[in-house]
C-alpha cells in the first residue's frame, strides 16, 4: 500500500513539472492581444474555422482551431509570417502502410502524436511522435508523404534509443568488450606514439643535414653572384561588374542586413550574385537553380518583384495552346516570368512567328499567372524592324520595359456590391478575382495565393458557404487513386479539390474525373481518409 501511495505521488509531482513546463513555453493570450499582421495572414487564410484560443510558443503566435470535427493549429511568426498548419489525425485514420511501419520498426510502441502537417515551399506530409508507453520516454519524430506510397521523409531517433528490431548483448557482455575496446585502444594509442616520435627524431636529424648543405651552396653562391632585387608583384584591379544599364554593382557588405535577409526568403541558395542600388531600390543579380534571376527589394527589406528567365518547357496550358492556335510554326525565343509583391503575376514570351523567323523580327506576348492572355506586341512595335539578336543578358531588361503596364483583370463590378463586399472583408489582400455564378445563384470567386489557386463561394445573401483550394493531381491519395483504378477504368482523372463547407463544418476533396471518349465529366466525393461519400 506505501509503494502504491509513492508512485501516485511521483506521479502527480511529474504531472505539475510537466504544466509548467508546458506553460513556460506556451503562453496563452487573449484575442485582443493578437497583433494586427498576424490576425491579418490569420483571416486571409483560415477565417472560415472556428478559433478556440490563443498562445505564444518560441516567439510565434498559434491559434487552436477547428475545421469541421478535425481539431488543429496554425502557426503565425511575430512578424505576420505563416509558419506551419497541423491537423490531428487519429492513429486508426493513418494509412496502413504507415502503421505497418511503425509496426515494423518500433514493435511495443505507441503513436503518442499524429497529425498533417502544412508547411511553406513543402508538400504536406504526415507527422509522427512513437515511444514506447510510460512516462518518461523520449520519442522518436517520424515523417511520411501524405500521397502515394507514404515515402518515409525522415526519422529522428532521440540519443539513447535502442533499436528494438535488434537483439541486444546482456550487460555483462557489453561491459566486458567496452573493456577489451579500451584496452586495444590503448595499446594501438601507445604503439602509434612510438612509431611518429621515432619517425620525427629521423626526419629531425636529415633536416639538419640537409640544412647545413643548403647553407653552404648559399653561401658560395652569394660570393660568386651579385645580388638581385625582387619588383615588387602589382596587385590585379578588381573586375568592375555592370549591369544591362551600366550601373556598377556595388560591395555585398554596403547592402543593409534587412535586405539581405529578404532575399534569402525568396532565393535560398543564389549564385553569381551581384548587387545593384537604382533610384532606392536594391536589385539583386544572380541565378536561382540555374536560372537567371532578378529580385528587386526596398530598403526597409521589402520584397517588390522577382524576375525570372524560363526555358521553352514552362510555356505550357493556355500560353501554348494560344500560340498554337494563332501562331502556328512559332519559335521560341524568351521567357521571362514576374512574381509580384501584388500578386499581379504575368509571363512573357518572346518568339518567332513562321514568316518572320529569317528576318528575326520578334513578337511578344504577355500572359497573367493564370495562362490568359493579357496583351500582344507585335515585331514593328518599339523595336523596329531590327534583325539583331537578343541574348539572355538583356532579356530581363526588355521584359521590364515592356511590362510598363496597369492591367485589373478584377471584374467585381459585375456582381452585386455585397458579394463585392464579403469576400474584400474577407481577403483584403487579394486581387485579380475572376467571378463566375452557378446553378444554385451562388457566386464563385476565383484567385491565388501562395497555396495555388482557391475558389470561395458566396451565397446571394453574401454569406460565404464554401473554400475550395486546388490540389495537384500527383498528390491525390494512393487511397482515392487505387478506388478511381477499380471502380473507374474508362475515367481520367481531371482535377481535384480540397473543399472546406462552412455551415457544414466538413472538409472533404471533390475529385473530378472526365470519360475517356465521350469526355463527360462526372463528380466523386471522398472524406479525408480517401473513403467515397454522398453530397
């Protein structure tokens, strides 16, 4: 009975230790203290889940929320940046070739954490803690990729974690060869001593030697021959570094840390860089992959555009098919891309059409980040009837002189003033909205983010009712792929969604599949764990 009255208090001790530990690096704060940036990235991502609170962890701001049934966290740094999402999955919901792995690999233990989990320029994976049961223990950290064949992505075992698929020596064994270890290292330590000191006193005694024969050829040498005066060696002037303007770049260490960082945000590893200061603006030179890259920043560190130059490949989807259609025998020349602070993101594409390739007489042509086509120029405007040819180097040069341009591709003012009005309060930040309205007079607006396109859908009494966000076919579920294989042989797949209904709470992916001749397209619905239900 004393044992029993011990542990329980142990027990209660490691509780309480763990609450405070909990608390020193949680903090939980009232809405009202959120800041204004990180409310602001909070409503234009997530505003449709409920918020259950609010804490401080390692200097971020997250917030609890709900989406349906499925409780999770969003992760929002000091500054108004997004840093992660994670969703809880429930262990039974893993796929089962994760489960078999922890299985496999970690027999007698426990998932003590699983959840999705979202993070920037990343796939989203699935996120796992396994320990064995009891308090205590150290997990280990496992990730796998939430598509296909669940690829294991990383492991992290902690320091004193003992593979339990292996068999493990008794203490005894193990004490008895860390001796014999011990000893041998030693032996070799003082056998390796001896050799190098009597290889050093040799080496000593011929340096000697020879040392005295240098000084005595010197020394006759000197008498025989006068003696010469070394010129001192000019030291090389360092290249001068010009842009397509003539601007001379300047030192990296004059460019203001602000702006630095900025652009390791949006070039993790740049080469060949060279900085440029034009009318206040810092422009960065450099490549980016492989690929040319210009990235223009403020001085107080804020990011304004990036200009890119594209091989033939990335002219795909509409931009080809519109070149195809009214250009047909045209020759690719440039592509530059424009990723903007706005989000008014626009490609350029400059080729030859089929008369006018002898004459190298260039058309171009600007596209929005959608595909469609924003504007044409044709080979005698601005640029003459010039037979010269353009390199990369100035590809980027033109491509902004051409882009002085103010498209709005907004066409809000065709829908009545409070569907208007809704999705501005709602996403203030977004721009170029395509609206479309459907059967059910609901209204549909379309646009992008950083996660890709998204379509909200607004009733007529200017209640949003749904989020939809475009997913990659490749990232479709091996679950849904394997049922799509069985039950739709004749189908291909066209396009999916992750829908999020709002009055609903429920969250579920709206897979959209097309027959193989007569084209006819038809709507699948499947819940998060990849099973088919009814809508």
């Amino acid at each position: 009975m004393r044992n029993k009255t011990i542990a329980l208090s142990l027990l209660i001790v490691f509780q309480v230790f763990t609450i405070k530990n909990f608390q020193l690096s949680a903090q939980k704060i009232k809405s009202t203290d959120v800041p204004e940036d990180v409310m602001s990235t909070f409503d234009e991502q997530y505003s449709y889940m409920k918020v259950s609170g609010w804490q401080i962890e390692n200097d971020n701001y997250v917030a609890s929320v709900k989406d349906g049934s499925t409780n999770g966290k969003v992760y929002i740094s000091k500054n108004g940046d997004w840093v992660r999402t994670i969703f809880y999955v429930p262990s039974r919901e893993l796929p089962s070739s994760i489960t078999d792995f922890v299985k496999n690999n970690y027999p007698d233990f426990i998932i003590s954490v699983s959840c999705l989990e979202e993070r920037e320029n990343e796939n989203t994976h699935y996120y796992l803690e396994v320990k064995k049961d009891g308090i205590g223990n150290k997990p280990s950290v496992l990730t796998f990729s939430s598509t296909g064949a669940n690829k294991l992505l990383s492991r992290i075992d902690p320091d004193d974690f003992v593979d339990p698929t292996k068999e493990q020596p008794d203490k005894v064994s193990i004490a008895k060869a860390a001796a014999e270890e011990r000893q041998a290292a030693k032996n070799e330590a003082a056998k390796k001593a001896a050799e190098e000191k009597a290889k050093a006193e040799a080496e000593r005694i011929a340096a000697e030697k020879a040392n005295k024969q240098t000084q005595t050829a010197q020394s006759a040498t000197k008498q025989s021959q006068p003696q010469k005066t070394e010129k001192p060696k000019k030291e090389k002037p360092e290249p001068v570094v010009k842009d397509e303007h003539g601007n001379i770049a300047i030192k990296a260490t004059s460019v203001p840390d602000v702006v630095s960082k900025a652009l390791v945000k949006k070039v993790l590893h740049p080469a060949e860089l060279n900085w440029f200061l034009v009318d206040s603006m810092y422009i960065a030179h450099c490549l980016n992959q492989g690929k040319k890259t210009v990235v223009y920043i403020s001085p107080k560190g804020f990011w304004n555009k990036t200009l890119t130059i594209m091989p033939e490949e990335s002219v795909t989807g509409l931009m080809s098919k519109h070149l195809n259609d009214f250009y047909p025998g045209w020759k690719f020349k440039n592509a530059v891309k424009e990723q903007r602070s706005d989000k008014n993101d626009k490609t350029m594409v400059e080729f030859y059409e089929k008369n006018n390739y002898k004459a190298k007489l260039i058309t171009t042509v600007f596209f929005d980040k959608a595909g469609k086509l924003i504007r044409t120029i044709d080979p005698d405007y601005e640029l003459g009837t010039s037979k010269q040819e353009s390199s990369d180097d100035d590809a980027l040069n033109k491509y902004y002189e051409k882009m002085n341009m103010s498209l709005e591709n907004d066409n809000s003012k065709n829908i009545p003033d409070n569907i208007a009005a809704t999705f501005k309060v709602k996403y203030p930040k977004v721009t170029n909205v395509e609206w479309e309205e459907d059967d059910n007079m609901n209204y549909l607006a379309k646009y992008y983010t950083t996660r890709g396109k998204e379509i909200c859908v607004i009733n007529r009494y200017g209640e949003i009712v749904e989020t939809w966000l475009l997913g990659k076919n490749d990232n479709l579920s091996a679950t849904i792929q394997d049922y799509l294989k069985k039950e739709y042989k004749n189908y291909k797949l066209k396009e999916f969604y992750t829908v999020k209904k709002i009055a609903e709470k429920i969250t579920a992916y709206k897979v959209i599949v097309a027959d193989k001749k007569s084209q006819t397209e038809e709507e699948l619905w499947f819940n998060l764990s990849g099973k088919p239900i009814e809508m």
